[in-house]
C-alpha cells in the first residue's frame, strides 16, 4: 500500500481527536460508508491508542495513521497499535529518522525553506502544513513552492466546508484533514448518519464537477466552423478557432472531425483529473484509456467515460481557472 498515493486518490483525511475505543469502530465503519476509509487518530487523548487498536483490529483495510507524535517513543506505541502512517506536528528530525528506519511513512511538518531542505535530504517530498490558514494558506504555500517545485502539502488547521475546495483545485496540495467531517459533537452523540452524509459532501468538493461544455462531432474543417459561427451569430458568443475543433464561447465545442459519442460529447470540469480518476475506479466506472490525455509532466488533461449516454460521450478535463499549481 502506497500511503501518500491513497491520501491523494482521496484528497480528504478525518484528522480526529478519538478517545472512546466502545465507538471508534462505529466511527470508522461510518467514514467508510460516506467513501473515506482512512482516518489520522491524534495521540491527544489517552485513549487514542486503543481507538486504534480497535478500528484495526476489526477493518484491517482501513488506513490508519497516528498524529501528534512527538517522540520515538509514541512512534513504537504506534507501530505496535497498527498503524499505517505517522503524522507529526513539526520537524523533528530524530522522530523523522527513526521513521524511515522502520519504514514507516512519515509526514513531518514543515512550514520554512530551512525544514524543507532538511527533509529533501533525507529523501521525502510531502509534508504537513500546520496550521495551515493561520500561516498564510495557499499564499504561503505557492511562495513556498517557487523554489520547491517538487514539493506537495497535506494542509490541516483552519480547513472547512468553505475553503477545502480552493485547496483541492491546487496541484500542490495532495490532501487536507481536520474534523469537519466528523466533529466532536456528532461522535458524543454517536451521529453516524450525519458523519457519513459530512464525508460524502466533502468528497463532492473534492471532485468539484461541473458543466465544462458541450462537443458537438463535425465531418470537417468547414463544417466545424459554420457550426461555431451558428452559435456565435445567435448568441453573441467569440469563435476560437483550434486544429481539431472550434469553441463558441467556452461552452460550445464544435468538432472539425468525430470524437467519441454519436453525436459529440459533455466535457465536465474537476478540481484533479487523478482523484476523479481514482474516484472512478473504486465506484465500478470504466474509462477509455485510449483517449486519455496528459501533460508534460505525466498530469491528467482529459479522460473519457467508456459509457455514452444519449448519444454523447463524457470526458473530464482539468479546470484551467484552478490551475497547476506552479
């Protein structure tokens, strides 16, 4: 198991202060149902260690990491719970390098050009942003990374419903964390119904699906072009015109050749072609490989469905207003 590769396929991880081993499993089992089988039990409370126990005692599957973790001491107590990652809160090299020793993934947090370098040295590229919007947020970070180009976050501190999907359209950020997906509120009152519908809306914004455009199949350069102008003369709409295809504004794609779909095809927006790739493949939903389209760098521009429906094709396309990143 890749841990960092599983974090980013999901782009959220429950960040959770557990202290009642009676429910971490209730817990765990309701986080699961609303797509989220990985939680970082922090090392705060003193039951932290058997509600981590206790959720891997009964879902192996699930991923589970420790944060808060100030010593080498607590990395054994971890290990020895069963878990699969550790979280720390700054840079501490000696709990850093005891890690790797073990090889136990580690995300250390970093925060300076100084503790960043540390850590390219001893070999990792993704480290913890803490707290996050209290030291400047994506700002910071894309400071940060003009220097550090290879270099991703897992943001925590300050993220909510309102600002989790501007971290998530950003390249640099493999995930965020915190408890607003399940808020101790809702865990006292054992509200797994709620913190199920709470994990499945902030999968929604991590995805951010919308209407990108519509793709309309041509024959030919002609006909691609007199399509566009039909749009342009009765909506006002700019014709930009491309090799394989002209736009009618940014909603009317129209085709100089055929493209999958009978009759074209519904291009949707996403904040990370990759979490909805991954998306995909864990709710059963094929894609045409054969299509797929990527970058320089090996990132994902587009990708197709294998299904159509009425006629058309559906593709995913990074959402340029977001961009990379960098």
């Amino acid at each position: 198991m890749d841990v960092l590769e599983t974090i980013r396929s999901y782009g959220i991880i429950p960040v959770l202060g557990l202290k009642n081993p009676g429910t971490a499993q209730q817990l765990a089992d309701a986080l699961s149902r609303g797509g989220l089988p990985l939680v970082e039990v922090t090392l705060r409370n003193q039951g932290a260690l058997e509600c981590i126990k206790a959720i891997k005692s009964n879902n192996k599957s699930m991923l589970v990491g420790a944060g808060t973790v100030l010593s080498c001491e607590q990395v054994d107590l971890a290990k020895e719970a069963g878990v699969d990652f550790i979280v720390t809160p700054g840079f501490n090299p000696k709990v850093v390098k005891y890690c790797l020793t073990l090889g136990l993934p580690v995300t250390p947090g970093c925060t300076t050009p100084s503790e960043i370098e540390i850590g390219l040295e001893l070999g990792l590229s993704t480290f913890k942003f803490f707290p996050a919007e209290a030291l400047g947020g994506l700002e910071m970070i894309q400071q940060l990374c003009g220097p550090y180009q290879n270099v991703h976050f897992i943001c925590t501190g300050g993220m909510n419903f309102n600002n989790i999907g501007r971290y998530l359209a950003n390249d640099k950020i493999v995930a965020v964390g915190g408890s607003f997906v399940a808020p101790n509120p809702m865990i006292d009152a054992c509200d797994w119904t709620e913190i199920t519908a709470l994990c499945e809306k902030a999968i929604n914004i991590s995805l951010g699906f919308s209407i990108a455009h519509i793709g309309l199949n041509g024959t030919n350069k002609e006909e691609g072009l007199m399509t566009a102008k039909w749009f342009a003369d009765r909506f006002g709409f700019p014709v930009k015109i491309g090799e394989q295809s002209n736009f009618a504004g940014t909603a009317v794609e129209c085709g100089n050749t055929k493209f999958p779909g009978k009759y074209g095809h519904i291009g949707f927006f996403t904040n990370s072609p990759e979490r909805a790739v991954a998306y995909f493949a864990r709710n059963g939903v094929p894609l045409r490989d054969e299509f797929k389209s990527v970058d320089a760098n090996g990132n994902i521009i587009a990708v197709y469905l294998a299904e159509e429906i009425g006629g058309f094709a559906v593709h995913i396309v990074k959402n340029k207003n977001t961009g990379r990143g960098d």
